[in-house]
C-alpha cells in the first residue's frame, strides 16, 4: 500500500466504519469500486485511500445500507470479481442499533409488520421503510447469477455472525 495510503487510512481511525471499509478495500488490492451507500463519508474515504469509484463493473461491488432490498449488485460485478452485501435480516419487534459513529447512528426498527431504517446525521433524521431479505434468498439471488459465498460476518467487525443477529455481510465471488 502506497504510504500516501496509509496516512490517510491512519486518519480515518475516528470515522469507525468507514476506516474499516477503506482498510479491506486496501488490504485486498482493490483500486477502484462499484458503490451503492448512504454513509456520507464514504465516497471521499475511498478517494481518499486511493479507490477510484466507477459506475460500471468492476472487480469489487460494494452493496451496503441494506441497498440489496432496493436493487441488484450481480450486474455490476466484472467477471471474477466480487460483491459484498451488506443488509439487515427480518426482526419479529423492537429496536437494534446497527451502526454509532462520530457522525451517524442507525438503528432497525420492526414492529413485527414493518421494517425500518432510521438514520441519525448532523442534527437531520431519515427514515426508509425496507423489506429485510434472509441470508437463503440473497444466497439463492447470487447462485442464480452465478456467484458463490466466500464469507459471512456481523459486521466490519469480521466476527462471525450468530443466529441472533439482525444484520450481516457477506462476500460473493462470480465464478
């Protein structure tokens, strides 16, 4: 990684996970990006850390903010390249903080026939009904296009996920 890189990656340490997102991109070789985000700081983060953000295919598709409840990231991947997801999965009730940073909170909300997003940033809050998808149809969505599980876990975390949780991230590679 170019040291350039590095001190830019070390001054995001504040930013929670967006350090973390720009960090695997990094330590993965990957250069440039398909996005589809709602964090507000992640767009100059990997510009910053050196990732060019494209709109057409590439060999890493960053799907995240449960963006797969909305549309379809298979299309954007090129061929070999990777996709990663990251989605709330269906909650009966109640409320779980998905994300507290410096700038932004976001918590799921359900209450057992609705699913929410709600985010807080700078004093402003949005709300977005969503449908939360389980980890077999994602999964059967990227067999159907010809991608396969290369890993799941909770969160930037990297820890593996538990039956309990409500959110994951999971890689895909187009074989």
């Amino acid at each position: 990684m170019p040291a350039q890189a590095q001190c830019v990656l070390a001054s995001l340490v504040d930013m929670a996970d967006v350090s973390d997102i720009a960090q695997w991109c990094s330590k993965r070789g990957h250069r440039q990006v398909t996005l589809k985000t709602r964090r507000p700081n992640l767009h100059g983060a990997l510009r910053d850390a050196g990732i060019e953000i494209i709109d057409g295919p590439s060999d890493l598709v960053l799907w995240l903010d449960d963006e797969i409840c909305f549309s379809v990231p298979w299309t954007q991947s090129s061929s070999g390249g990777e996709v990663l997801i990251e989605a709330c999965l269906p909650m009966a009730r109640g409320v779980h903080a998905v994300a507290v940073e410096t700038d932004r909170a976001v918590i799921l909300s359900s209450d057992g026939n609705e699913h929410r997003r709600i985010e807080f940033t700078d004093g402003e809050m949005a709300a977005i009904e969503l449908e939360p998808l389980t980890t077999n149809i994602i999964d059967e969505s990227a067999t159907q296009a010809g991608f396969t599980l290369i890993d799941r876990w909770v969160d930037w975390s990297m820890d593996p996920p538990l039956h309990s949780d409500p959110c994951h991230l999971s890689l895909f590679r187009n074989v």
